[in-house]
C-alpha cells in the first residue's frame, strides 16, 4: 500500500502532445527533494496520436526498479480511461481530466476518483491550440505537486533551467502549474496519505539513460568512427555521441573535427565501416538493436575468423521480427553469442544499468583490441531509453587504453618477417599491424580459410590449427571478461542468478523474501564468456533461479553451453512481455516454486 | 595458387621508379583465374600504374568483395595492405578505413555481381559519399564461380553457353554512376592496356570517387559466339570516344596534339590529364550531355569507353564532413578525452 515515500504515479497521455516533458520535469522535481525515484516510460512505435504511459515508482528505499502497482493514475487520455481506472491499486487515486462527464466510465468504489478541470482551466488561462495542449501536461504537475506535496521551489527552479533565458515561458509554465497545484489544493485533501517527503537519499546521484552514458563512454575510450543506421531503442546512443562530440571533439585551431560519423546505408554496411575503421586502428563502433544485429551476422563472423576489433552495442528491444519495438527484453543473448554462421561465438557485455553503460563502454574498446574480436555490448530498451537514478561515473584520468597487440614500424623493422596469426606468446592472441605503418607489416585480410602465416589456404590442419588456437584466445577472454557481482546472504542451498536490467527488481525481490524468512545467495553475470566464478557459484548450490527476460531461456543455454552447468539446477523464471522485471514477479515465481517443494 | 610466392627474379637491367622499386616489385602471387582472363590483364595495368606512380606499397590500401575479381588484390602489391572481405561489401569496408585514415590511397577491386546485384546498395551510397577512392568493376557479365548464371550487367539478347538469352535490363554502371554524381568515371577493356594504365592512374590520384568500369572477358564462361562480354564483340563494337594521358606533377606537356580536341585538367597533387578527344562532340564534363552521349551510341550497339566524366570540384567525403587532416586513427586517445574534471561538469547537468 502506498506511503510517504513509496507511492507510484502513472500518468497516461496521447504521445505527441508534449508530455514527455511535463513527465521528466516530475521525475526531476522528486529526485531533487533528495528521494530516490524511478521512471520508466511506455511509448509506443509512433510519432502523435497513440496512448503513452509515464511511471513514477518514488521509493524511499532506493530501489531500482519497477514496481507493479499503481497509486495515483492520472488519466489524461480519453482513449484509455477504462484500462486505466482498472490498473488503480485498491485504495489508490485516479484524477482525470474533468472538463467533460465521464459519468460511469470512472465508477470505482475501491479507489478515490479525483477530477480537475485541466482542459477548462487551460482553455481559460491561455491563448493557442497547442499551447493550451503543451500547458494543460504542465498542469497536471501542478495538480500532482500539490497532492503529493512537492516543492514548487524546485519545480521553478527546474523550469528556469531549462528555458533559461525565455522568462516567458518560465511564467507560462508556472502560471500553469499554479492552475493545477491550486485546484487541486482547493478541492482536495493535499498532500494525500501517499506523500513525499524530503530526504537526503539522491546526493552523488544522476539521473541519466543508458544510450546516453554509453556514448559517453565511447567519447572516453577515444572512439573516432561511428557507423550506425537509425534504429529504435538505439537511436539516442548515437544522437549522445553527436552532441557530446560537437562539445568535445572540435579541433580548436581549425574547428574541424575528430570524429566521423557515417549514416549508413543499413547495418550491414555500418559494421563494415566499423570493421575497415578498426582494421585501420581506429576506435570504431556502432549501435542497434536485434534486427540490426540479424543483418550484421555476416561481417561478425569474418570479424571473428579474421580477428578485427568491432564493438557493437546491441540496445535490446521485444523480438522477434519488427516484434514491439518499444518494448524491452533481452532475447538476443544466443543470436549475440553465436552470431554468424560457422563455429563462431563472440564477448557479450552485460551492463545493468546507465552507470555501468558507462563504464563497460570504455572497456569494450580495451576487451575489443586485446582480444581482436568483436566485443558487443548487450543493453536493452529499459537501461537504454528509461532515465535511472545511478551514483556519478567516476573517470580515473591515469586511465590507460589497452590497444593491445600492435606492432609498431619500429618492431616491423627488427623483425625479420611478420606473420600476422601466429601465437608467439601462448595465450591465443597474435599480434597486428595497422596498414600504411611499414612495408613488413603488409598482411592480406580475408575470411577465406588461412593458415597461422596468414597465408590462404584449404588444407584441413591448417584450417584446423588457427581454429584451434582461437578457442585459446576465448580462454584468454574468460580471464579479462568483468568477474560477476555474487552477493552471498546467509548460508543457503539456493541462489538467484540473473543479467543486466534484472538487477533491480531482483535485489529487491531478495529483500522482500528475506522478509519471509527466504534468504537467497545472488550471482549477476556480466560478461559471456562466464568466468570460473559463475561456474563456482552454480556448483555451490543446489537450486539457482536463473531469471531473464527472454521466453526460451537463453542465458540458462549459454551457462549449460558455456560453463556446463547442471541443467538440473537451473530453474528459469521467465519475464517476456515486454515490460521491464518487476520484484512481484520474482518473488511470486520463487514462492511458487518452494511450495512445489523446491530448495529455498 | 595464390598462395604460391611467385619466385622474385633479378634483373638488374630493370627498370626502376623513383622509389628504386621495378614493376616486379608491385607484384603479388600467382593468379589463380583461368589462363586468358581479363582481369589478370587488369591485374598487370595496375601494377603498371602503380610502378610509375612510384606509389610506396604499404601506403596503398587494396579491397575487395567476393569473386573473381575480388580475387585479384592477392596478385597485386604483395607489400600492400589488403583486406578480402565479404559479397558485396567492399564499399562499406573502404568507407570506414577511409574514415580512419584519409592518407591512404584506397584501390576497391569488384565485379558485375559484387557491386550490380549483391552489393548494388553499398555501390550507389559510396558514390553518394564521394568517398575517395578507385572503385573497378571487372565487368564479365556472369558470375564465373558459380559456373556461368548471367549478372545484372548481362545485354539484352546477349546468350549464355546453355539456356535462354538474357531479356533484363542491364545495370550499366557507368550511367548509374553519373546519375549519382560519381566524380571521376571511365569505361574501357582489360584488353586495351593502353587507355586502361593512364585512365587507372587519373582515378587512383583523383580526389573523390572514381569508378573505372572494366570490361573483362570471362574466357570459360562468357566468350562464345552471341555474347556482348566475349572478346571478339568487345573489339568489334569498342570505340575510343576520349582518350586520356597522364603527365606527372611538375611536368611539361610535351606531346602534340590536335587543336580543338584537347583538354587538359590539373589534379589536386599538381599532375594533369590530358583528354584527347576522338569525338568532338564530347563534353566529358557535363552529366547531362555525356548521359544523352551514353545512351545513344549504347542503343546503337556500340561500347563507348575513355574518361567519360570528370568533375574535380566537389569535396570528397571527409571535407564533406569537416574532419581534421590528420588521420583519426592517428590522433592520440587521451587528446580525444574531455579535459581534466570535466566530467564532473558534465555530470551536473544530470542533477
């Protein structure tokens, strides 16, 4: 049931109409209270017109992710008030727009119905069909400010950071918002017994999405080329890299820049841009989602075989096909994992949220050159899209780029002869050089079969010996890949193991069983190939809920496939509907399976 | 084999280029294609081009896609860098490297299939791009490793060795080229050294996109009696409409030529061309007329070859997009970090 400090808001809005503004400036109004707040925002594919939904999980205790109730749903599209009413938690509120009757549609004994005029008022108050639209979104926050007892200090004060210098548009809003927050203070009860209080629970905090923290992981790492075709969830990681690169990567003296940016024609081309870019030595990338991925599988491959750098982040969204392309999963861990044909497989990064987008962007570049293989960085729309409340990135400046193995035109000209896929040092990687550095390096690239001199050939043990040696390199990879996050409770046979956005809402599904007397050990994965601690972990218990966000189970086959995991441990607790995990899920599931009798 | 060394043999009498390298020094291994192919006949008109362009080999970057063709880059410039990449892809390939290192000189080596079907998207938008870059399609009209099916660039009426004569549209490279604002465009014959050395030479130092589209007899498939790819049709219907010479940086133009046909155009490094015209009515600088040109003497059956369009003043792809100078894949990391602190700058605006 809600509280001060743990109440959820969902507001539904036709898309289009300037809500997400309205939205992101509530979230930002919590957040600066000083309480931990979560958002997340449920669009769908298209431009104006269509039903949108914004939430506002505010969680005193800090939570990360989504909660499956609904306190106060604010119902601002007509289309959608039955469904809307429905979802109201019993005991919750549901304001709507009351300029016109609704009558029976909004007939609930177990909720408070709450109407407010915002039409009417807006219609009053201002001049213009789309101002009166864009100002009647800002007046449901006033109404919200004044039911939950929100400082409007800070809402100002927000608003005149964004218009700045437009002091008219600071009025306007604020006009707006009065209308809302004095209706609302008027007419109801404020602030509800769902409130929020101040709280000093968001110091050294951001609120920040994931596309956006990777891209400036990228502009850290030093990534120069970036190939991309536009593709939803992804889309914004490139329009990051963009904004922050015409800040950052401008030669001052000649006002040109550092970085290209290439639009492609589609994926496939945009991972051969990236893969001539690396080819060349340049820190090269590009993001997509799933269908992108589909159409790069060709390039990965000789990515792989013939061992050129490539990072690719893979922004998951709802497969399969164009599937809901506004909806979050993670269901391409096995395409990723194994994409192209032949015996490939490939690094997969795991971040679990936009701080860590950050951080694995960075380490992508370095994993990508070290290991000379295409290293993909597996997201999904719910970190990439959603803003999350995470602690500030730090940034090491002694921080030293791992380029791995590149020979220089100084060692070209000691050396005798260069082969460029011969394991000198034994641990499957070879050395490389860059083209246009010294006549010895010259080397011929190809996907063809190639023995270890780099020569062509068709000759099975030659095929075979660079085959071989490049299960070797994933040995190596196992050992530079992050090591997971376990967190181990009391001692118990039982354990959650999950990766990337399950983090949240299984964190707190682990809480909320503790409380029940269910302590569970916890393992996050966060790269493939899993390292000798994940393999530890399962083998140290007898039951491990594997929780993902895909239908088929795909993290629980890479861990059989990969680790050779006991499938008779691995019990999956499947979320697929496009929503991001929610702890009730989590917690049901696990119930459901002690009662079965299942280790706990 | 291709991968058979070809033995280095020394002649000291050979002739040498400024770099002290002779013509066997351009070489790479021994072709793998059938004896009598075209495009080893290209094969050694690059080398040709390269030796008395005395281009530094490592300097030269050589791509391919997959096929015949896309086979030759192992018989060329054994020191240079090349990469052998997949169907289709070589433009996408040679973008990015170009993005990452625009002091390269960048030769794409492609065939009818790999860039008028498979690869036909990627050709058009490298074009779009300017990316510069020497692009040849060695054009046989069938697919050679495959054994004999037509390829988009296959005349109308034109027969195979079995089964029913092609009645499709021809993608005609040239053309699609021109209509896509391509900046450097010539058509000739693997068998025509003569026109094909100077006119590889003017497209591996023009600044932007230059498609040199080849035609180059497929001997086991393609060269029977009722093929418009076969040697004899080739030299039947073959007409010079401009020809071209290649005068290096700081050269006079010392031979003679004819008033009124002539046109001499300068080169961004400082060297020229000389266009020699053999028909007078040519504009080989107006897309227009030269597509109208084009299209009537191709309806009249006849292959219309020379440097057909050159246009030396539109930006190529990195001046297109500001980029600095130097290389990016030579800049240091650290210059391409936001300054000290900064971060914490950056990050306030997340408050």
């Amino acid at each position: 049931m809600a509280a001060v400090n743990d109440v959820v808001i969902k507001i539904a809005t036709v898309n289009g109409t300037g809500s997400a503004s309205a939205n992101g400036l509530l979230h930002k109004a919590i957040f600066r209270m000083g309480v931990p707040v979560v958002g997340k925002n449920f669009f769908p594919s298209n431009i104006q017109g269509l039903p949108t939904w914004y939430e506002i999980r505010v969680t005193g205790d800090g939570y990360q992710s989504r909660s499956n109730r609904t306190d106060l749903m604010v119902a601002m599209n007509a289309q959608t008030y039955a469904k809307d009413m429905a979802e109201v938690t019993p005991g919750g509120w549901l304001v709507y727009d009351s300029t016109w009757p609704r009558g029976q549609l909004l007939d609930r004994q177990d909720i408070t119905v709450l109407g407010i005029p915002f039409s009417k008022l807006c219609n009053e108050n201002f001049d213009g069909v789309r101002t009166r639209i864009l100002l009647k979104n800002i007046a449901y926050v006033g109404a919200i400010a004044a039911l939950l007892g929100l400082d409007l200090k800070i809402i100002t004060q927000l608003l005149e950071e964004t218009f700045g210098d437009k002091k008219h548009l600071v009025a306007s809003n604020m006009e707006a918002i009065r209308l809302g927050y004095d209706y609302a203070a008027e007419h109801f009860q404020c602030p509800l017994e769902a409130s929020v209080k101040a709280m000093d629970s968001t110091k050294d905090q951001i609120i920040i999405d994931g596309n956006t923290a990777a891209a400036l992981g990228c502009v850290y790492a030093g990534a120069t080329v970036g190939a991309w075709y536009p593709i939803t969830p992804s889309t914004s990681l490139m329009d990051g890299f963009r904004s922050f690169c015409a800040k950052y990567r401008i030669e001052p003296e000649t006002d040109k820049r550092t970085y290209a940016i290439i639009q492609a024609e589609d994926e496939l081309a945009a991972i051969g841009m990236v893969l001539g870019a690396s080819w060349m030595g340049a820190r090269a990338f590009t993001p997509t989602s799933g269908p992108g991925i589909s159409l790069m599988t060709e390039f990965i491959g000789l990515a792989y075989y013939a061992e050129i750098p490539a990072v690719i982040f893979n922004v998951q969204r709802t497969g399969p096909s164009t599937g809901m392309p506004t909806r979050t999963q993670q269901a391409d861990i096995l395409s990723c994992a194994y994409a192209s044909h032949g015996d490939t497989k490939h690094i997969l990064l795991f971040p679990a949220d936009p701080a860590e987008c950050f951080t694995t962007a960075v380490q992508s570049f370095d994993l990508a050159e070290r290991l000379q293989t295409p290293v993909m960085v597996l997201s999904d729309l719910d970190i990439g899209m959603n803003d999350w409340m995470v602690p500030e990135f730090e940034w090491d400046d002694e921080y030293v780029p791992d380029r791995g193995k590149v020979l220089s035109a100084d060692d070209l000209d000691q050396m005798d002869k260069f082969y460029r896929y011969l394991d000198s040092d034994g641990d499957g990687i070879p050395y490389r050089t860059l083209p246009g550095t010294h006549p010895k390096g010259s080397f011929f690239t190809r996907g063809s079969g190639h023995n270890k001199l780099g020569g062509y050939t068709e000759d099975g043990s030659e095929y075979q010996e660079v085959v071989d040696r490049l299960l070797e390199k994933w040995e190596t990879a196992r050992t530079l890949v992050p090591k997971p996050e376990i967190i181990y409770s009391t001692f118990n046979n039982a354990a959650i193991l999950t990766v990337g956005s399950g983090n949240g809402g299984c964190k707190e599904a682990m809480d909320r069983l503790a409380s029940k007397n269910i302590s569970l050990n916890y393992c996050r994965v966060k790269a493939f190939p899993f390292s000798e601690e994940v393999k530890d972990f399962i083998e140290k218990h007898e039951v491990v809920y594997v929780v993902e966000q895909n239908r088929d189970a795909q993290l629980k086959t890479l861990l059989m496939l990969d680790i050779e995991a006991d499938p008779a441990k691995l019990v999956s607790l499947l979320h697929y509907n496009g929503m991001p995990l929610n702890a009730g899920f989590v917690v049901e599931r696990v119930l459901a399976e002690i009662a079965k009798g299942r280790a706990a | 084999m291709s991968y058979i060394a070809k033995p280095k043999v020394s002649h000291p009498k050979l002739p040498r280029n400024k770099l002290g390298l002779t013509e066997r020094d351009y070489e790479g291994s021994v072709s793998t294609l059938c004896a009598g192919c075209g495009h080893d006949s290209i094969t050694a008109a690059i080398i040709r081009a390269v030796f008395e362009l005395n281009i530094k080999p490592h300097r030269l970057a050589k791509i391919s896609g997959i096929g015949c063709s896309s086979k030759t880059p192992t018989y060329f410039m054994s020191q240079a860098h090349g990469f052998n990449s997949v169907h289709g892809r070589m433009p996408s390939v040679t973008t990015g490297a170009n993005a990452a290192n625009r002091e390269l000189m960048y030769v794409g080596v492609s065939g009818d299939g790999d860039s008028l079907s498979i690869g036909a998207g990627q050709f058009i938008h490298a074009i779009r791009r300017n990316l510069n870059m020497c692009y040849m399609i060695e054009n046989n009209g069938v697919y050679g490793l495959t054994k004999g099916q037509f390829s988009a660039s296959a005349d109308i009426g034109s027969k195979p060795k079995k089964g029913l004569a092609n009645q499709q549209e021809p993608i005609d490279a040239v053309s699609t080229a021109l209509s896509l604002g391509a900046t450097y465009i010539g058509r000739s014959f693997s068998g025509d050294k003569e026109q094909l050395v100077p006119l590889i030479k003017g497209a591996m130092l023009h600044k932007g996109f230059a498609l040199l589209d080849i035609i180059s007899p497929c001997v086991t498939f393609n060269d029977h009696e009722g093929s418009t790819k076969s040697y004899a049709h080739t030299r039947q219907f073959y007409h010079h409409v401009i020809d071209m010479d290649y005068v290096p940086p700081a050269e006079e133009i010392k031979a003679s030529y004819d008033k009124g046909s002539v046109m001499p155009i300068e080169l961004h490094d400082g060297s020229k061309i000389v266009l020699r015209k053999v028909d007078e009515e040519y504009d080989p600088t107006s897309r227009a007329k030269a597509f109208k040109y084009l299209r009537e003497r191709s309806n009249a059956g006849e292959i219309i070859t020379g440097l057909l369009y050159i246009n030396e003043g539109r930006p190529e792809m990195h001046d297109l997009m500001g980029n600095v100078d130097t290389p990016l894949s030579e800049l240091p990391l650290e210059s391409l970090r936001p300054p000290k602190g900064e971060l914490e700058r950056i990050l306030r605006g997340y408050r």
